[in-house]
C-alpha cells in the first residue's frame, strides 16, 4: 500500500516537473530575447496613431505590411524615410524610388516631428509584435490540456446517459401503448356513444340550433375577414437578403447613422438601397469580423466568424475587389437585395418630406433596426397606419414664414394652437393618391 | 377516427404556419395597380439588361447642377487642390448644417470633435485616424479629400451634395480651429 502511494507521488512530481520544463522550453523558445515592454508598449502606441492608417504588421494596406521591417532595410534608411520620405526620394536614393512606384505613388506623411527614440521604438515594435502574455499563456496550456481532457470524458458519459434514457423511454412507451391497446375499444364506443346523444340533444332544440348557426358563422366571418385583411399588409415580412447584413452590428454596435448608407433619404423620394460602393468605404480596410462576432438568423442559423468573413467576401465580389492585391479589378456584379417596404404602385410617399422637413426619427416607421439582425418590416404601411399619424402629430412651422398666415387662419377656425397635419389638409385623397 | 383526427391537426397546423411565415409577401389584390409599370428605383431591370441610372453624359451639367470636381485623384491633383476656396458664405446656417452633416457621414471615424476618436476607431475597427489639428489641411484639401477619399478613407461624393460638401468643409475647418487651441 505504501509503495503504491510513493510510487503515485514519484509521478506526480516527474510530470509536474516534466510540464514545467515543457513550459520553460516553449517561453524560451519564443523568447529567446527578453521583450522590453515598456518600449515595446511606446512604439505600439506611435504605432497605432500614426502608422496603422496606412500600414499593418502582417498585412499588405495601403503601404506594405511591417511586421520584421528592420531584417530588410538598414536601421538610417527607415529613419531618413519615414521623417521625410519625399527629402529621401529627391536625394535619388534608389530604393525609396523603387518603393514609392510600388504603391503607385501613394504618397507617405512626413514625420519630422518624431525623435530618433521615437523611431527606434516603433521600429521594435514591428520587430517583437504583440506580446503574448507569458504568465497566461503556461496558464493556458496546463489548463487546456487538463480541461480539454475533462469534455472528452463528459461528452462519452453524456452520449451513453442519453442513449440510455432513450431506450427507457421506447419501452416505457411500449408498455403504455400495450396498455392502451386493451382498453381503446371501450373507450371509442363510449366517446361514440356521446357524441351521438349529443347530436340528437342538439336536433331537438330549436334554440341551441340557432345559436349554433350563428356561433359557426361569426367563427367563418372571422377566419374570413381576418384573411381578406391581410391581403397585401406585409407586417412582419423578412426575406432572405443574399447577404446577411446585420443591421444590429452596423447601426447599432457600430452606431453608424441610418443616413451614411441611406443618403438619399434626405433629398429624395426614396430611401435608398446603398452602392457597393458605401460598403467598400469602410469594408476596403474590414475584410474580417472580430473574432467574437456572432449573428442570429431567425430560422435558428448562426454566422460565426468563418461565415460571415465569406459574406464580407460577397461584397468584394461585387465589388470587383481584389483583397489579396488590393485593387478593383473592373468585374462588378450587383447584389441582388430583397425589397422589403414596398408601398403600392397608386400611393405617393416621399422621405424628404418627412425626414428632412418633418425631421422625424427613421425609427417611427422602419422601427428599431438598430437591434434587428434580420430586418424585418415593422409597420403594417397600412392607409389607417399613416391617417392615424396624420391626425395626431402637430405642424412645426418655426421658421416657416411662408406658411405663417394659413396656419394662423386654420388655427383660429378649429379653435387650437397649433394644428394638425390632418388639420392643414394631409387626409384629403389627392395628397397622396394622384 | 384517428387518421381524421390526424388530418384536422396537420391542416390547423399548416393554416397557422403558413399564416406566419414571413419569408414570402402577402397575397397582392390586384397586382397591376400594386406594380409600377415605369422603371422602379433600385429595380432590377434595366432598358435591354443595362442599368437605368447610369451616369451623365460626360461634359454636361445637370440644370441647376454644379461643374464636375475635375481634379484628379493624384499627388498633384491634391497640391492643386490646396487652390480651391469655399464658394459658400461663412454663416451660421452652414455651419450648422455643417455640423448636421458631419455628424452623420465623418462622426463615426474621427469623431465628434475631429480628434479622430470616433466609434469604430475606439473599437478598433479602424486604427490610426489623423487629429484634425495634426495635419497640414485647408479647404480646398479638404473638399478634395471628401470627393477622393485618402488612404484607407473612400469617397463620399456619392453620399453628399455639392453644398453639404463645402458646408462640413466649414465646419472641420471650425474644428480644426478649436482643436489647436
């Protein structure tokens, strides 16, 4: 007994040391200079301001990609090129002529203002790059190996505990059906038996009879109406877009207004379904989600990273966008969006009118899109629906000299204020219908 | 008696979800007055398979329209650039519609107050977006910029008129301003 205790002990102590050489090996490895945080953190910081505009450490951008810049260009080279790039190229310095005509004569900011230190930091930083937390990272593998044991184990005794339980159930559910199986006969002739003294109650009785008739066709008219009124109302109408567009993350994570994509709500009679080329302002330099980023389809899909990194694809592709090159390409092909507010053909509405002189909030009508991940129709766009608006919602002609007499003479005659939309004619016929 | 039982329930069913399924329109009464016959906006057919909205005829101006901005998107278009005055009167009505504009199509990148720390650059959406006061801009750089975009910034011609233009040139200018006080 005893040797079998010392004999658990020994291992234990050999892997716990074996794990700590294993860890030791890998941070050095990865380590084999110790990282100067604080400058490392300084140049990140310049790196981040001034730099990553245009540049990124493993990525190509509007300028090249950073990372490991100091292995490929001497140290006074970098520091003469990025105070003052334009000085370097008119010296006839060779290389930086080569490079300038790389990116097709983007023209780099001048930096005079950074010091030799500042440089130097910022330098370091494209060299060491992010620095792995070490602590968290040992953390990490220990607890990983010993938590990703722990699943396996689970998922097995959770396979078998189900399939267990199922086959309970199959012969609970046997049993029962052996047990009903007896007894059903009896049962149906007694329900059969009811229901027909029921129905011979029910043929003498002249009143019940009516109150029937009149019960049964309320219940038609109802299923009747109810469906001749639903007849072109789309309330609630969601297709499938070809894309899947999270609103939610766009207006609402990234509290981008309504207007930057929808432009011409402001001038126009339409709102507008944005270009490609609205997306491509923001989507040139986003090719990729976060990483943590999830959207909810309402038919219980979801997008995780992976599929929603190839739905930013989908625009490029309509955009004729090269991400790997980083030009247009000339191949466009439009995305076929599926309307969803449509109003009828005989009805006239203009959003100019009531976005920019009404100066009303998109979501009265569109609803809260902010937080849709689908959008949806969220009014009925029904006549009632916009007349209801109408009678309620009061004029505010401040500034508005033009109307200044009228609305003085309409609000004597109805005797208020300050009247109404209805009140100054938005519920006569020919306002909309023309 | 089981089987009809069956048939009541799928039918109920059925009627209640194809009652609510949201993926397809509503029945259309009489759709030819529903449809417009003239070329919608943003339609999908165009006049023998090109699009309808296609661009002016290059060399003219729509009436009541403004000249084409013909400088090029070059380095020394935007030296060019640097040229252009604001045709619009400094008031405090474009400057405030100035502001109006702003905050709708600039905001979100470089921020309220134009120190470049708008919403998607706090969450790292975007990285490295100028403080206004930081860069060497006038007016005309900054119309140009607008209509070519710069960098990782795209244009936003397409966005905003002509005068809303040189009304948010006005007001980065005023930001710009206060910011190196």
């Amino acid at each position: 007994m005893k040797s079998v205790e010392l004999h658990n002990r020994l291992t234990k102590l050999l892997l716990k040391s074996f794990t700590f050489l294993l860890i030791f090996a890998f941070s050095m490895s990865s380590y084999s200079q110790d990282i100067d945080e604080a400058r490392q953190k300084e140049g990140k910081k310049l790196f981040k301001s001034l730099c990553a505009s245009c540049h990124k450490l493993d990525k190509k951008l509007i300028g090249p990609a950073l990372s490991g810049i100091e292995e490929r260009r001497e140290n006074d080279w970098l520091k003469a090129w990025i105070k003052n790039n334009a000085e370097l190229r008119a010296s006839g310095d060779r290389d930086a002529i080569a490079v300038f005509e790389e990116y097709k004569g983007s023209n780099m900011t001048a930096f005079p203002q950074l010091s030799d230190k500042n440089v130097d930091d910022i330098l370091y930083y494209t060299t060491v790059g992010e620095i792995k937390k070490k602590v968290a990272v040992a953390d990490n593998a220990t607890s990983g190996a010993s938590s990703g044991e722990a699943p396996g184990w689970l998922i097995y005794i959770l396979a078998s505990a189900i399939i267990v339980a199922f086959l309970m159930i199959a012969s609970l559910l046997k049993q029962v059906n052996e047990l009903k199986g007896n007894t059903a006969p009896g049962e149906s002739s007694n329900l059969k038996r009811d229901l027909h003294e029921l129905w011979a109650g029910l043929k003498r009785n002249t009143f019940l009879k009516v109150l029937t008739t009149i019960f049964l066709m309320l219940i038609g008219a109802y299923v009747f109406f109810g469906t001749l009124f639903k007849v072109g109302v789309d309330e609630g109408y969601q297709p499938i877009q070809p894309i899947a567009f999270s609103h939610k993350i766009h207006a609402g994570d990234n509290k981008i207004d309504c207007q930057y994509c929808h432009s011409s709500a402001k001038h126009s009679k339409t709102s507008g379904i944005p270009s490609v080329n609205v997306c491509m302002n923001c989507h040139k330099n986003i090719s990729e989600v976060a990483d943590d980023t999830v959207v909810e389809l309402e038919d219980g899909i979801v997008l995780g990273k992976e599929e929603l990194d190839l739905e930013i694809a989908k625009v490029y592709k309509a955009a004729g966008w090269d991400a790997d090159n980083l030009e247009y390409t000339g191949e466009t092909s439009p995305i076929k969006w599926v309307r969803v507010h449509n109003l009828p053909d005989f009805v006239y509405f203009n959003h100019s009118q009531h976005v920019t002189v009404a100066g009303l909030e998109c979501q009265k009508c569109h609803g809260p899109v902010e937080e849709m991940e689908e959008l949806y129709q969220h009014s009925p766009l029904t006549m009632g629906w916009c007349i209801d608006c109408h009678k309620e919602t009061k004029v505010d002609l401040k500034g508005n000299d033009y109307y200044k007499k009228i609305h003085e003479d309409l609000a004597k005659k109805y005797n208020v204020d300050q009247v109404t939309i209805s009140q100054l004619g938005g519920k006569e016929c020919g306002k909309c219908h023309y | 008696m089981k089987n009809f039982k069956l048939i009541i329930a799928l039918v109920t069913l059925t009627s209640i979800i194809s009652c609510n399924d949201k993926r397809t329109p509503q029945l259309q009464y009489m759709p030819d007055m529903y449809v417009s016959i003239p070329y919608d906006v943003n339609g999908v057919n165009g006049i023998n398979g090109e699009p309808v909205n296609l661009k002016p005829v290059a060399g003219t101006i729509a009436r009541g329209g403004y000249a084409t901005y013909d400088i090029a998107d070059t380095n020394e278009g935007y030296e060019l650039a640097k040229a252009n005055v604001n045709p619009l009167e400094a008031s405090e009505e474009n400057l405030a519609n100035g502001k109006a504009m702003y905050d709708i199509y600039c905001a979100t990148c470089h921020g309220k107050k134009g120190d470049g720390n708008g919403v998607l650059s706090q969450r790292e959406k975007f990285s490295g977006i100028p403080n206004y006061k930081d860069r060497d801009i006038n007016a005309g750089t900054i119309y140009h910029v607008i209509m070519h975009g710069k960098n990782l910034m795209g244009s936003h011609a397409s966005q905003i008129t002509y005068t809303e233009r040189w009304q948010i040139v006005q007001y980065v200018e005023k930001l710009r301003t206060d910011l190196a006080k």
